[in-house]
C-alpha cells in the first residue's frame, strides 16, 4: 500500500525548481507533495506526484538523476498532537522515522503527511493497527 517517491538529485543554483517544476507542468505532472534538502552544491528534492509514469519518463528524458522509493502516507487529524500520536505508535512498536513531511493539500478534518521507514509493511500494519488511515497512489491522484 505503499505510495511512490521522486527523489531528484539537483544543483544548488538559481533556477533550478524553476526547471523541475516547469518540466514537469508542461507534461501535466501535478506535485501533491514536496520537500528538498540542500546543501552549498546540491539539493535533494522529494516529490509526491499525481502521475509517476509521465514523472520519471520526463525527469529521464531531460537528464535528471532521480530514485524511486516506496513510501507510507498516512492520514491524520488536523488538530494539536495527532501527529504525535502517529509517530508514539511507530516509536513504541520500534520502528525509526528516517524523515517526514506533510503534502500541500489537505482536507478541513484531515492532513496527510509522507513517512520514511526503513520497514514500510511493519510501519503500515503499525499505523492501521492503531486505527490510523493510510494514503494510497489512488489517494494522491484524486487529490
């Protein structure tokens, strides 16, 4: 049940997202989700898209080093310590946020946020077990 991430490896210079993203839109790529890390000479940016396929042909086609990972989305309440509470229930049954970070939409009630695990199958029986939603690609692409 786990959901696709793009991981592109980019330079550290102006213009590059522009460049990403805009390549990306011109091929209907819509980006659901987002966070880049960045150092003086490269960044790495992680993407949650509406269209993986048409993502990495585009990313491939214009030179881009990029990686597919499995990740866990999950569904939480929009509310103080219900991230929290996700992340207690990962911690007590041993299981190591490698790092997290939220999508760009969300629902009135809801907020959906991306997990790296090292064990994405423990991490989603972990999360449903505790009464937790998790987030598919069918999820994303409605978004």
């Amino acid at each position: 049940m786990a959901i696709k991430q793009l991981t592109i490896f980019v330079e550290n210079k102006q213009g590059t997202m522009a460049s990403v993203t805009g390549i990306l839109a011109a091929n209907n790529v819509n980006i659901r989700a987002l966070s880049i890390a960045e150092t003086e000479a490269f960044g790495i940016l992680r993407l949650i898209v509406n269209d993986n396929e048409t993502a990495e042909k585009t990313l491939a086609d214009e030179g881009y080093l990029f990686k597919a990972t499995e990740v866990v989305g999950v569904k939480i309440g929009d509310a103080p310590g219900k991230l929290t509470a996700a992340l207690e229930v990962l911690d007590k049954a041993g299981i190591n946020v490698e790092y997290l970070y939220a999508f760009m939409a969300r629902t009135e009630k809801h907020a959906y946020v991306v997990l790296r695990v090292e064990d994405n199958a423990a991490a989603e029986k972990t999360l449903e077990d505790a009464g937790f939603h998790l987030i598919t690609d069918a999820d994303v692409n409605k978004l």
